[in-house]
C-alpha cells in the first residue's frame, strides 16, 4: 500500500511525483551498454545508488520550482543558483553543466557539451505548471544560469509550454536513435513527446522512456510527469506497484512545499 505522504499528496501535484518515480525507475537504465528488451514494472538496485533514490533531475527541479516564490526572473535565477550551492552534498548524479556552474570537476570527454544539454529542460520543465504569465521570460532567466546555449533555452521554453498545457509539437519524422537517447535537449524533447503520444498511462510512460536507453532517468521522469499533467483521467499512477518503493522520505517535504505552490496558484 502508498504510505501516508503518497495518500495525502494533493491529487493536482501528481504530476510532481510522477517526475520522481520516473527519475527513481530510470537511474538503473541510464546510459547502459544494452538495454534490455523488456522492462519489469519494479525498481532494480544498481551499484552505489540506495533503491529507489532520484536523482539531480528531481532535486534540481524542486530547487527551480521554489526559486518562482521571488518576485523577477533575475530574483528566482539568483536564488536558484544560492540554492543550489547549498544542496550540492544532497545531490547525486550531477550533469557537466551544473558541475561547471558550480565550480566542480568536470572531465575531459564531458567539456564539449557546456551549456549544451538537456539538464535546463531537465530541472525548468515543471516551472510550466506554475507560470501562467512572462513564462518564456522566466524560464530563459532560470536555464541562463547554468545553460546559454540559445538551444537549450529554446527547448526549455517548449518543454514548459508542453506542462503549460501547449499542444503537442509535431515531432512524426523522429526515430528514435538505436544508440539511446543523449543529451542534447533537442533529442530529449522529441524523445519526451514520442513516449508521451505512444503510452497509455504513466507506467507504460516510464518503460517505454527506459526501453529507449541512454538518459533514462531524465526522459522518463519527463515523459511520466508530461502524462499526469496532461491527460490525469487515464495516467492510473497511483496504481503502480512499484512507487511504494520510490524513496520518498529523501524528498517528500520538498515535494509538498512545491504541491502546496502548485494548489495555491489554482486555488
């Protein structure tokens, strides 16, 4: 059965925790060397990550949501980034660009893609939830601290469209890339918006974002929490097996500061 912060998270947040159990489920997938045919409804324990743990994709994302509670964009944009400084012994998995904002190592085979990836649509996606004025402005503000590739502004600025509830961009010519989904946000949001149009719940969401391989944890937190948010009679999320297992006391007070946001806009 869900336990108690499950029961009583606020029904119009679920998209948040989609994204999380989508993060969670994905962290065992990313980036492996063959992925599997098929993809078990249940979380699988991979080396020196705790079951059920999420990873930089949600933290960061929640860090971005908070940072709205400001009054600009250039006031969330700065608060993100104080932020963030602070929560970097809480975070697992770091992409190259945040590691570059923050003054950490980055190696070698990473410094290429600075700026370049989808870690903006990554932690700035939900923010489409919330904004319902200057949203374009707000989320450039928030990708510029991390990311300035006009790229990965310009996706970041759709994928919270999407969450806006904008129509679905037509993406029919895109097939998926046999070696797995990278990094480039272009490609993470063509993925997002194939798995979203071929599933029929949130569960089919999550195995079918894994089954394409490569960024996992980010497309399938993306593509679970796109499906909650957009088509919340049918996403049937609750029902999964496995999100009991999610591990939900990491971040279950910081998801419901940012559910209690959300229902306050809407109230």
């Amino acid at each position: 059965m869900p336990n108690q912060f499950l029961i009583n998270f606020p029904s119009r947040a679920t998209p948040l925790l989609a994204y999380a159990a989508g993060d969670a489920f994905g962290v065992f997938y990313e980036f492996m060397e063959e992925t599997p045919e098929v993809i078990p409804q249940k979380l699988l324990p991979k080396e020196g990550w705790p079951l059920g743990g999420v990873s930089d994709d949600t933290l960061l994302s929640v860090l971005t949501i908070k940072s709205l509670k400001n009054s600009s964009p250039q006031e969330a944009a700065e608060d993100f980034l104080a932020q963030l400084r602070k929560a970097v012994p809480r975070l697992r998995g770091l992409g190259p660009t945040t590691r570059t904002a923050l003054g950490l190592e980055v190696k070698a085979g990473e410094r290429g893609v600075i700026g370049e990836t989808n870690g903006a649509i990554m932690r700035t996606a939900l923010c489409g939830l919330y904004l319902n004025q200057n949203r374009d402005e707000w989320i450039k503000a928030l990708v510029e601290v991390t990311h300035k590739s006009p790229k990965a502004i310009e996706c970041a600025q759709i994928a919270a469209g999407l969450f806006a509830g904008e129509d679905l961009p037509d993406y029919s010519n895109w097939t998926p890339p046999a070696s797995g989904i990278s990094l480039d946000p272009l490609e993470t949001l063509q993925a997002v918006v194939w798995v979203v149009k071929k599933a029929n719940n949130c569960a089919e969401a999550f195995a079918l974002a894994c089954a394409l391989g490569g960024d996992t944890d980010t497309v399938a937190a993306l593509s679970g929490a796109l499906f909650a948010a957009r088509w919340p009679e049918k996403a049937d999320f609750y029902s999964i097996p496995w999100i009991k297992d999610v591990a939900w006391d990491e971040v279950e007070e910081d998801l419901m500061v940012c559910a209690e946001m959300l229902v306050k806009i809407h109230e």
